[in-house]
C-alpha cells in the first residue's frame, strides 16, 4: 500500500524534485500557444477590416498545430526534447513577428495565412511535453512515484486552464494599452525566451532515457484504448468550442459582447480549482472510473445550459461546469501516460491535445451553424450532445481501460 499524500505535500515534494524553475518557465512557456490564436483573429481583422480574414488566418494557425504538434512530438520521442522545442521555439517566434509585418503592410491574404500555417506548424506544445517529463523527474521518489505523477498531472491540468484563461487575457490587455500586433510581438518575444529556456532546461535531457527502447509505429500507438482517449479528448474540445459560441451569442444578444470572453474564461476558473484538488484522490478512486464519474457530471452539469436566457445564468453555469472539465482531462492525460509504449509517450501527449483542438474547431463551427439559425439554445445543445456522448464512451470504454491500466501497472492482464 503506497503512503497517503496530501496535496500540498505532493506538490512541495515536485517542487523539490524539479526545482521552482522548472514550473515557472514551463508555465510561461505554454502562454504563447494560448495568445497567438486570439491575437491573430484580432491582428488580421483590425488591420484587413474582416472578420472572415481574421478568422480564417486564426483557424489555419490552429489546424496547423493539431498537425504539427504530434509530428513534434514523434520526433522528441526519438531523439530528445530539447532539439525539437530548441527549433520549433525559434522558427514559430519569427513566424509570428513575420505574420504581424506582413499584415501591417497590407499583404496578400495568402502570405498572411502563409505565415499563420507556419507559425502553427512550428509552435510546441509545452503542456503536453511537460507532462512526458514528470516521470523520469519523479523516478527518485521510489515508491512515491506513481502518486506524485498523479499529483503532477493535476497540476499540469490546472496550469492548462489557467494558461487559457492567462493567455486572451493578455491579449485584450496589450491590445488595448498598445495594439493588437503588439500583442502578438509580446507572444513572440515569450515564445522564443520562454519557450527556449524550456527546451535548455537540465530536466529536457531526462526524456532521452527512452532512447534505447524500439521505436513505436502509429499502428502500435492508436490501438483501440488510445483511440477512445482521443475521442474523449475530442469532446471535451466540442464542448469548449461550442459552449464559446453559445456565450458569445447569448452576450451580443444581450448587448455585451465584449464580455464573451471574460465569461467564457469563467469556465476555466472552477476547472484551475479542481484540477489542484484532483491530487487528493485516493488511489482507490480508478482511474476509468474517475472518468466515468468526471463524463456524467459534464453531462449533468451542462444540461442547465439549455434553459439559460440570461448573462447571470449563464455565469452560474459555467463556472459551477467547470469544476469537471479538469478532473476529466487530468484523468484522460494520465490514463494515456500509463497505458501508451514508453517510446512514444510524447507523441500520445500531443495528439491528445490536437484532438482537443480538433474538437474545439468542430464545436465552433456545428454550433455557429445551429446558432445562425436558432440562437444560443442550440449552440449549447452541441455542448450537452458531446457530454452525453463522452459519458457513453467512459461507460462503454470502462472495462478495457481497468485492463490496460492494471497491465501496465503489472504487466499482466486484470484476472
């Protein structure tokens, strides 16, 4: 029987494992990936006056990093962390200074989107690669080990959501006190400092130490467990999508538009709050079962959504919401970490994420449609649809994935 943590005790022991540093800079370094999307909507559209521009410049950006981020990942996997985030740190930084001079100087939208797919290709995903860290950092912890990477997982999950609510912010800020190029200038400047000091740092050499183990072909990768986790993934990125959409509606419905973002980032307070909680379940508490329990409650919870019809409503609900969204990515992040072949533990974190960004643009989209022809309900229905749909998954998924864990753990099939 492993010896009970407490979370704040977990947490002080990473700290000490890793060093403040490392938190610090691996924090900083994902809060450029969570400017860049917004700052170049704002940038292409105030400077080309369209919004279509905007959009379309800000939606290759994101496509191009759900493609290139697992392509990264595969790569760090084989040779090492601190290369690949060393290059793509730098390549992406110059591909966002290169977007705002082009369009500040009024060029082709082609040129523009250009060097939006460049910038997305080349920006890594920090947050994921972090978390490939944690357990080579944790392996002197002996025994202690399988309950810190679970307390550095939840970690991890909350400095996600809080990177996402950080990261427009910032944005509207620097817009506002300079411009909206200055806050895609200030996103290149933290990219290229942050994100290579994160690629420079000692514990970037602790992911070669699955080097010598044989090199995993997709075909052993998405097996059927880690297919269910990418779906899972994808409807947690539905929901994001599609419950930004029903906000932004419901706000211009209402008068206050430039409150949809503050609003939608109420989502992201509750989930920070029960991402740091979630290191205090018991080991008891399984994982399958955690996300079982963390898919019905986004099901229950956003149910409300589709009776809201007005701004405090809707604020009630996503906060109240976003105190499961954590506990479900947490808990598919971790599943994937112990169950995926140890040589291709970066390229399972990164796709996970640009399934979640796959799945944002799919929410978006559906939604706006059913918004453009009824409003906000329908909007929110595509998020209570993907939350019902995740619940299925889990229950469906529960027995295999119990299997998987306990062979990994093991390395013999639950009896």
């Amino acid at each position: 029987m492993l010896p009970a943590l407490s979370p704040i005790a977990s947490y002080r022991r990473l700290l000490q494992l890793s060093g403040p540093s490392y938190v610090v800079v691996a924090f900083l370094g994902r809060i450029p990936l969570a400017m860049s999307q917004m700052g170049i909507l704002l940038l292409v559209s105030d400077k080309t006056g369209r919004y279509g521009y905007g959009g379309l410049a800000a939606g290759a950006f994101a496509i191009a990093n759900a493609i290139g981020a697992p392509v990264a990942g595969a790569i760090a996997d084989r040779i090492g962390q601190r290369p690949v985030v060393l290059v793509q740190s730098a390549v992406s930084g110059l591909g966002l200074v290169a977007l705002v001079t082009t369009t500040t100087a009024q060029a082709p939208l082609p040129a523009i989107v250009g060097l939006a797919v460049l910038a997305g290709l080349a920006c890594p995903q920090v947050g994921p690669l972090a978390r490939v860290r944690w357990r080579p950092i944790t392996r002197p912890a002996g025994h202690e080990q399988p309950r810190l990477v679970d307390a550095a997982f939840s970690y991890e999950g909350a400095a996600d959501e809080a990177s996402f609510v950080l990261g427009p912010t910032l944005v509207g800020l620097v817009g506002v006190l300079i411009s909206p190029a200055g806050a895609i200038v200030v996103a290149a400047v933290m990219l290229v400092v942050f994100g290579g000091w994160f690629g420079l740092h000692p514990t970037a050499e602790l992911t070669k130490s699955a080097r010598g183990a044989p090199v995993v072909g997709p075909a052993r990768l998405l097996s059927v467990n880690f297919a269910a986790l990418l779906v899972a993934q994808l409807l947690i990125g539905t929901l994001f999508g599609a419950t930004q959409t029903g906000t932004t509606v419901l706000a211009t419905a209402a008068g206050q538009s430039s409150l949809a973002g503050l609003i939608h980032a109420v989502l992201g307070v509750g989930s920070v709050v029960a991402g740091l909680g979630t290191a205090a379940l018991p080991p008891s508490f399984t994982h399958e079962r955690r996300l079982l329990v963390a898919s019905t409650a986004l099901f229950v919870l956003s149910l409300p959504l589709l009776w809201v019809g007005g701004l405090g409503g809707l604020i009630a609900v996503i906060l109240v919401l976003g105190f499961a969204v954590a506990p479900y990515v947490i808990t598919t992040f971790t599943i994937a970490e112990r169950v995926v072949p140890p040589s291709a533990v970066a390229a399972a974190m990164t796709l996970l994420a640009a399934a979640t960004g796959i799945g944002y643009a799919l929410g978006s989209g559906v939604a706006g449609r059913l918004a453009d022809w009824g409003g906000h309900t329908p909007a929110f229905a595509v998020t209570v649809s993907a939350m019902g749909a995740a619940a299925v998954l889990a229950f469906a998924a529960r027995t295999r994935l119990r299997h998987a864990l306990q062979t990994a753990q093991t390395g013999r099939p639950l009896g």
